[in-house]
C-alpha cells in the first residue's frame, strides 16, 4: 500500500509542477496531495519535498497560513485570463465554448482570490 500511495504522490507531484507552467492545471492542490500522500507512505521523500529549495516553501506556507503571495495571485490569474480569452477567441468556434472558457476563467480567478494574501 505505502508503494502505492508514493506513486500516486509521485504522480502527483508531476501535475504540480506542470501546473507551474500551465494555468489551467492547478498547482498548490496537487502539491499539498503530494505531501500528504508522501507523509503517510514515505518519510523520505515528504522531508525532500518540504526542503525542496523552491517547492519546500510554498507548501509550508501554504500549509501554515493557508494564503498565497501577491506575486503568485498576480501570475496565476493573469495567466488563467490570457490562455482562457485565447481559446475562447481563437480555438473555440462555438459561442458554448467560449462563454464555457470566459466562465472557466472566472470561476478560476475566484478560487485564486479566496485566499488570503501573503
């Protein structure tokens, strides 16, 4: 079971960080699942990825305050806007499909600023 937990963690973690780079996957779930996955089945590799130089401590933020830096709420939703508008005006061809993006979009952004601000 425990090599069954670090592989999903481990799974997960790949999803965090490429939702680093893409908007519309979401990091911060993925990381916190990673870690609570890594702590039930992997002491090792929780304390890797809590030390981690860049990973470390934005989970131990995240988990201590339960907020998210200015500086990421700006990236974050700016990102979210400029893919989302981009498929709703260039990808979509249907009007559904773009008001789906455009309320994609929002909902997103309004989970973003639910947090707290660091």
């Amino acid at each position: 079971m425990k090599y069954l937990l670090a592989g999903i963690g481990l799974v997960s973690l790949c999803l965090g960080v490429v939702g680093i780079f893409l908007p519309v996957l979401p990091t911060t779930p993925f990381l916190l699942l990673s870690a609570a996955l890594f702590l039930k089945s992997s002491r090792p590799l929780y304390d890797w990825l809590l030390n981690h130089p860049r990973l470390g401590p934005y989970i131990s933020s995240f988990m201590v305050h339960k907020a998210i830096p200015l500086r990421i709420k700006i990236i974050s939703v700016s990102m979210v806007w400029i893919t989302l508008l981009n498929c709703a005006v260039f990808v979509a061809e249907h009007w559904a499909f773009r008001l789906f993006f455009i309320a994609l979009a929002a909902a997103i952004t309004a989970h973003i600023l639910s947090y707290k601000t660091l």
